[in-house]
C-alpha cells in the first residue's frame, strides 16, 4: 500500500510517495526504483541512471551516503502534524560545548557577525555570531557551562 | 630491545603503534580514559589500563596516572605518539628518571625544540635560515604591541609552546593587535597551560615543506625527503603529499641539508620532523616536530621505511638499518584526512554514532583509523576520523586513488569532510600545485557547494524507502529472501520510534 512521507535536510522538503520498491517525489517525472543490494548498499534506479547509496537509521533520523557524502533526513508521515525545525530568533550551541565567553547583555545592539558567544568543543573555539543586525532579547548562558544543541544561548529581537 | 610499551595516546596512532610492537614481539599496553573503553586501540593491544575520565587533561594528560600504569604492567617504554604528552620534555625527563624508554627524542631537545625562540636560535646559529621575528621584552600587552611594531605588520603572533595552529593569530594592521593577543593568550593557555607569545613576520602565500628526519644514538642522521603539507584550514593540515609537486631536486638538496644540519645542532634523536615555510626556492626555518607526525604514512609509503619500527629500534639504542644513500622515493602518495565536521556550516566538529563505517580498499590504499562501526564519536577528542593514504607511480594515479577511496568511503550517522576533499583533489590549481597555505581559505567557496540534484533526489527516495520500511516493521517487498553475502540492508532496522 503506498504511504506518503514528508522528507526534508533541513533546508528543503520534498512529498514523497513509497509503494513497496518504487517511489515518486512531486514535482519530479518518473519513478525511482529503490533495491537492496547484497552488500548493503542500495541501488536507486532513476530514468536509467542507477546510483549506489548506503542508508542508516538513527534514533530521530535516517542518514544516507552517496559518492562520499553524507546527509541527515527528517521524514514524517505526509498526515502527521509534525513540522520540521522552524527558523527562529534563538541562537544554540551547534554541539555539545562548553562557553568561553560571553560578549552580549540583554539590550545589546549588535551588527551582523558580531560574536555573541564563544563555546568552545574539541580544542577547538567557535564564535557564534549575530545573523543580522538586532538588538539581543535575553542571554541564557554563562561562562564555563557545558551546554546542548537544544539549549539556546542567545535570544535576538 | 625492548619488550612491553605503553602507548600514552589514542585513536589511529595507539592502533598504528600497536601494530609494529607486535610485528616486532614486543608486548603493549594500552590505556584509555572513560569514553575510551571499548575504542580500537584498548581492544588491540596485550593489556589495558583505564587512567580516568574522559577530560583529557584527566586521562590521557594525566602524567601520574600513566606512569603509573606503566610501573603496573611492568612496561620498559613508552611511545607518546603525537598530541598529548609527545612534546611534553617534563614527561619525558620524568620517564628517563624512573629508568622507562621514552620513545622520542631526549628530554633536553624536546625542551629546547619545544620552545620556538629556543629552537630559532639553535638552528639559525647551525645556518638555517629563519623567518625574521621578535621575542616580546615582557609578556605585558605592550611589550607584545611593541614586538609587533618591531617585525612590522603583516606579523603572526605564535604561542612559544605551540602547535596546530592554536594560539596564533594573523595581524595585519595595529587596530587588530589587541583583540589578536587576548585571543592568542586565552587559546595557548587553554591548549598549552602556556600562554607565552612572540611575533614573527608574516611570509605571504608561502608553501609549507616539512622534512622527516631519523637519527641514531650513534652519530647517524638521514632524512627521509620532503612532504607538501600546503593544504590547511586555519593551520590545521588536511592534505599532504610527498614529493613535494613544486621542489626542484636543487631546493630538495638544500632543503634536506639543512634539515639534517639543524638535527645535528640540537643533538637530535629518534624521528622528527623540520618544518619550513617556502617562497619559491627560499625556505625559512618555522619549527621542529620531535615526534611521530600524523602525516607520517605519506613518507612511508614513497621510500618504504616503517617510521614507527625505525623509532623503536633507535629507542632501544640500535642503529639505524640504513644510510642516507639507501633511502629512494619511489613514486608518489597523499594523505587526505577525514574529520567529523561539517564542510557547509563552518567545519563544525560533529558528535554522533557511527551508524555505519566501512573502510575503503585497494591497490595504493592504507586507511589508518581508530573507530569503528557502532562507536560514538566525542565532543572530548580531536575529530579525526580517519586518514587515507593512497599512493601510486605518479602524482596523478595516486590522486585518482585517493579520490577513487574518499567515494567509497562510507560513514554514516555523522557529517564530515569528504565532500570538501574530494572538491579539493578535484580543484584545477591543487592539482597543478599553484597553491599556498591560505589558499582553502581565499577559495572557500570552491570547497563547499552543497551535492547537485539528482544525487539529493536519489537520496530522497532512499530516507522515504527506509522510514517506510521502519514503520511497517516487516520484510520489505524489494527482498527475495536471504541475500548471498547474509548481509541484509533490512536487517538493520529496529522497531519504529517516530
């Protein structure tokens, strides 16, 4: 029975329909013939072009690798209410990192790619910096606190 | 000989050290912090001692607790392989005091190399040429202020007890210099406890052209030619390669001498490598490297020497096995080194599991790493993840192997930077060699565009197939029973979680 899946990178998402070994994306013309390979890997046969993936799944997303490079999916059931991770106003850790530095107070006028706040993960120094100029809402963080992609550092007006 | 080592490090090197011990019988300890108990290396060496948690200033820093691991397992040497303590002379002097090899150059030497005024001293006075520089009177903001003023901006500001890349800076004009210090300061005290800084000219678009060196405890000093390590990211290096493409036979010549003169003023021993920056055929002193380097396996891999036996049998106090006239490259070879970080968001390090890792292989293909499919990889450690060397009669058959490797190349369940070198090899100046040490970063953009369309398409429908395979639980209907290999793609599933 075909099922509709929702699949987006982050950047983009495509409607994507799945019936058994043959899927179609709207918007684009012709199948896509998905096939295990006997080596683990994964044939997709697309207007007589066949590529060759390899595929995992993770706890809250599914990884592909094709040609050496790899990308994260989201995929959602088309019906369900879930939406993908909106862009907002909140600046998070891309990693799990401890802060350096801070260099905003709530009230601060920044100009785009000023640094707000500097973790620090692996030796190594990552300056997180304005997106555009604005005026910072609230700042949650502080120096020397180990902190999780989820958690958000900096608010921006 | 020796006959039990411990290896005070992790990763691809411990596994790489490991690997000669037992060619040669000798025994090795492994030991390993909290995050590090089930990693490659604790599982391939004889025996294994835990040092503490995963911090590795608590682990593999933590100098008590090594040595006494070492007096534990009754272990005669210890190889630091590279980072951590391998240029650490108080670790070193301290092993030479309880009667352990250190594996490595004498305490004395890693300390005098060890400081970079120091070690420009040492070699200019031998007539190696240096970059021209200035050591601050003080440390105090001023002084430092003063120094740059002195060598003239552009300058570099260095940490004296440096390496990698941390705590140095570029300044171009005097605006810069006092945000540049207090960056320079806080990062050498963090990666080095040292937050001591000096200022050297800064050579523009230069190349950076290293020589590896072995010597004996006998009196003999050979190098081992040249390696190109111009490919690097905020001084990280990410390619490497050997011959250099650009050396002329008559820079070669000098080049090597002078590295070679530079180890014989210092008293050097074991293996090590010199580093110089390079202006067409000038070349400036910039820093000796008493240890193993991570580039090593390119300069293996073009004269045949094994680096790591070679550091064995001169730690013991054997001669060398061979003269300057028995070494020859043969050929050519690159390294291209895989780190979890994400090319597209401003080489991020990444964390993640390693859902599924597969080594490449082939003719001309040594693939040095120290994960496997199923580990974790951390926040605590440095984000290599692997190093691919490939190697060939020519320059172009070992870049087409290297490329060849880096596509079948699989790991998944984290980004990484495959993508990126696979756009460098690719790229038409690398490979004609017209290249510098800031070139990744005037050409970003060239290394970074996200995959075409169609390779996402594919994708697309394959994340749709396995979510729908995920959510139905059961057999899938593109499988036709047992496959012939029992690998099943299927079979990786577990139950639904979204």
């Amino acid at each position: 029975m075909a099922a509709q899946w929702r699949v987006s990178n982050g950047q983009r998402e495509w409607l994507v329909t799945v019936d058994g070994t043959s899927v179609t994306v709207e918007g684009v013309d012709g199948e896509f013939v998905v096939m295990p390979r006997p080596d683990g890997r994964w044939s997709i046969t697309h207007a007589d072009q066949v590529s060759t993936a390899s595929a995992a799944r993770a706890d809250q997303s599914i990884w592909t690798e094709m040609d050496g490079a790899g990308t994260e999916w989201q995929a959602h059931p088309a019906s369900s209410r879930a939406r993908h991770r909106v862009v907002d106003d909140s600046i998070r850790s891309p990693m799990s990192a401890t802060v350096v530095s801070v260099h905003v107070t709530a009230g601060s006028a920044v100009a785009e790619g000023d640094p707000l706040v500097v973790v620090e993960a692996m030796k190594m120094e990552m300056p997180l910096r304005a997106p555009s100029a604005c005026v910072v809402k609230a700042v949650h963080c502080q120096v020397g606190e180990l902190v999780q992609p989820t958690t958000v550092l900096v608010e921006l007006e | 000989m020796m006959r039990r080592v411990l290896i005070a490090n992790r990763g691809e090197i411990a596994l790489r050290i490991i690997r000669a011990c037992r060619e040669m019988g000798i025994r090795t300890v492994a030991v390993y912090s909290e995050a590090d108990a089930d990693a490659p290396h604790v599982m391939a060496a004889h025996d294994a001692v835990p040092i503490g948690p995963p911090a590795a200033a608590a682990s593999y820093l933590n100098v008590p607790a090594i040595l006494d691991a070492a007096s534990r397992t009754e272990a005669d040497a210890i190889h630091p392989g590279y980072g951590f303590l391998s240029e650490h002379a108080g670790f070193a002097r301290r092993c030479e005091d309880r009667g352990l090899m250190f594996i490595g150059p004498p305490s004395p030497v890693i300390e005098r190399m060890g400081s970079k005024t120091a070690a420009r001293a040492a070699v200019a006075q031998a007539g190696v040429p240096v970059v021209p520089g200035n050591t601050p009177k003080s440390q105090e903001a001023a002084d430092v202020l003063d120094s740059l003023a002195r060598v003239g901006y552009p300058a570099l500001l260095k940490a004296s007890a440096g390496g990698g890349g941390k705590g140095m800076r570029i300044v171009r004009t005097e605006a810069e210099a006092a945000e540049a210090i207090d960056a320079a300061r806080r990062e050498a005290d963090r990666a080095f406890a040292d937050g001591t800084l000096y200022v050297e000219r800064l050579i523009e678009r230069p190349r950076h052209i290293e020589v590896q060196v072995l010597a004996d405890g006998h009196g003999s000093t050979v190098h081992l030619f040249e390696r190109d390590c111009t490919l690097q990211r905020r001084h990280q290096k990410v390619i490497e390669e050997s011959p250099g493409p650009t050396v002329t036979p008559a820079l070669r010549e000098r080049i090597t001498q002078a590295a070679v003169a530079a180890c014989r003023a210092v008293g050097y021993v074991n293996a090590g490598t010199i580093e110089f920056l390079v202006s067409g055929e000038d070349f400036y002193f910039l820093e000796m490297n008493t240890r193993l380097q991570v580039e090593h396996p390119v300069t293996e891999a073009v004269t045949g020497i094994d680096l790591v036996r070679a550091q064995l049998l001169v730690a013991s106090g054997e001669r060398l096995p061979f003269r300057q006239e028995d070494l020859t490259m043969r050929g050519a070879a690159v390294e291209c080194r895989v780190y979890a970080e994400d090319p597209s968001a401003n080489f991020l390090p990444q964390t993640g599991l390693l859902l599924r890792y597969r080594e490449p292989q082939g003719p001309g293909v040594r693939v040095d790493a120290g994960v496997r499919e199923g580990q974790e990889i951390t926040v605590h450690y440095d984000p290599m993840v692997a190093k691919v060397i490939t190697s060939g009669e020519t320059r172009d058959i070992a870049w087409a192997r290297a490329a060849l490797a880096l596509r079948g190349f699989e790991i998944l369940g984290l980004r990484h930077n495959i993508p990126f070198l696979l756009a460098l090899l690719g790229h038409p100046d690398v490979r004609a060699g017209r290249i510098h040490t800031r070139f990744i970063e005037e050409h970003l953009a060239d290394f970074t565009a996200p995959a075409g369309d169609d390779a996402a398409l594919a994708q697309v429908a394959l994340a749709a197939v396995m979510a729908d395979a995920a959510m139905s639980g059961s057999a899938s209907p593109g499988r036709a029973g047992e496959t012939a290999t029992g690998i099943d793609p299927w079979s990786t599933f577990g139950p639904v979680a979204w």
